[in-house]
C-alpha cells in the first residue's frame, strides 16, 4: 500500500514535497507521484518513487492513480476557472479510493479574502467540506520566490513596484510550505484541521532594504495605486488583463489580506519561517 501520495508532482511545490518525504526517511516505497507527464518524473523514477500517471481533466485516470493511496497531498490546480472541476474529480476519486485523509494545499484566508484567487479555493474546501473525507486545508500564503524570482529585474531598474500602501505580505518560501506539507502528511490529526500559513511578514520597504542590504545594489520601493501599478505593468509589456490581475492581488496585500499572525507555519516546521535575508541570498546564488 502507497502511504503518501503526491499530486501535482513534478511541479515546484509537488517535487520539493516528494524530496522532503525522502529526506525525512519515508521509505521510497510508501511514496507515489501522481503526474501528468511520467517523462518529467524520471529523475523521482530513478530514486525508486512509484510514478503514476493522471490528469486533473480526465477522470477516468485518477482512480488507478489514488488506489491504495492511506494519504494524499492535493496541490491546487494552475487553470484558472478549471480548478474547482479538477479538484472535485480528485477528490471524488479520492473518497472511493478509501483514501484516508486528504491535504489540500488552498490560499490564506480563503474564506474571508477578496483575493481574485480564492473563490476557487474556498469553493473547494466546500467540496471538501461536504465529501466526508478527513481532511487538512494548508492556506498558504504568498511564496517568497514571487519576488525573489523577479530579483535580476530589482537590480537592474533599482525600483520595486507595487501597490500595497504600506501594507505587509506573511510570504514564505516554497521548501517552507512543501516542509509544512509534509508535516501535515506525515502527522495524526483528529478531525479535520485548517492551518492558517505564513512566514514573517514584511513590507515592499522591507524587502527593498533587504534586497539592497544583500547584493549591495541600491534598491527602492515605489509605492503606486492599483490603476498606477496596471499601467506601468502594461507599459513593460503585459497585456490589461494580466496587469490588472496583478495590482488586484497587490491589493489583497494592502487591505490586509495576505498577513497573518497565526504560528501555524513554524509550529509544522518546528522552527522559523526561512529568513527574508536568507531567501534573497539563496536567489542572488
């Protein structure tokens, strides 16, 4: 019997999680990677992981790929408008599987926030909710890599853009979430449980100082109005579709939707949340 199932696998999140199991000692057995494309799992193939192909929009796969599956790590679709269709059908194969207890990787503050990503998260842990699986909800935060993969372009313009007014973002890096995740895998839960995730927080000043502090590059925050920000990101070339997603997510962050006071993620990890001096480091590297 596979003990630890992982959807999503070759994505960032999913292989960081599958190399946490290992590295935590999960015998290599007890491990399954559920994938989309098995050819981009065959470095997890040759470690010994049990591969098993699946695709969130065909059904008809997902029940040989959760069977005999005691857990199973849902990480959250990337198709906007598809995902509460893909997780209801992982989760309804899940439920006739047997599996035992499903971890749902959804977005801090899912059931309050006017985060333009959210609806599809909280109307899946509403299917969660009802399906009568066990279950954990890990309501992830920002990633700190959302700006600390833009860091060539900090260094280069001197300016980090943004429309939080001042506002923090409790962001956490991905190996700090997959470790979270796989704390939430690995641990007895009675019930259901919902972890509130995020790191330290910090300001876009913070994170400029702390971006000019690390490389020895002089780097400032400008601070814009969503309109401001949308314009300027169409100005660089996004079209306005995607500029105005971004300043509405900018603006979760600037009425408060993206900081959380919950310890949540550093009690799953046993320790702090990775430094923001110690992610930029880890970039510039």
């Amino acid at each position: 019997m596979i003990t630890y199932a992982v959807t999503g696998a070759t994505g960032r999140l999913g292989r960081l999680v599958i190399e946490q199991l290992l590295d935590t000692g999960v015998p290599v057995a007890e491990i399954a990677a559920i994938v989309r494309s098995p050819e981009r799992a065959a470095d997890l193939a040759a470690r010994g992981v049990e591969i098993r192909k699946a695709n969130y929009d065909d059904p008809s796969t997902l029940a040989g790929a959760v069977a005999g599956v005691r857990r199973l790590l849902l990480i959250s679709g990337n198709a906007p408008g598809q995902r509460v269709a893909q997780h209801t059908a992982v989760i309804d194969a899940a439920k006739l599987a047997g599996v035992e207890r499903l971890i749902y990787t959804s977005i801090l503050n899912a059931d309050t926030t006017t985060n333009p990503l959210a609806p599809e998260h909280k109307a899946t842990e509403e299917v969660l909710a009802t399906s009568g699986l066990a279950h954990t909800v890990l309501r992830n935060s920002w990633y700190t890599e959302n700006y600390t993969d833009q860091l060539p372009q900090y260094l280069k313009s001197g300016t980090i853009l943004g429309a939080t007014g001042g506002s923090k973002v409790s962001a956490a890096t991905r190996a700090d979430y997959a470790q979270a995740a796989v704390a939430a895998l690995t641990r007895e839960e009675d019930g259901n449980a919902v972890y509130e995730l995020g790191g330290t927080a910090f300001t876009f000043d913070e994170l400029a100082d702390a971006v000019a502090e690390v490389t020895g590059t002089t780097v400032v925050h400008q601070d814009l109005s969503a309109a401001e920000l949308a314009s300027a990101l169409q100005g660089v070339g996004l079209d306005a579709g995607t500029a105005g997603f971004v300043a509405a997510l900018d603006h979760s962050i600037a009425i408060g939707e993206l900081v959380t006071d919950s310890d949540d993620l550093s009690r799953l990890l046993g320790r702090p949340s990775t430094p923001l001096r110690d992610a930029i480091r880890a970039a510039q590297a």
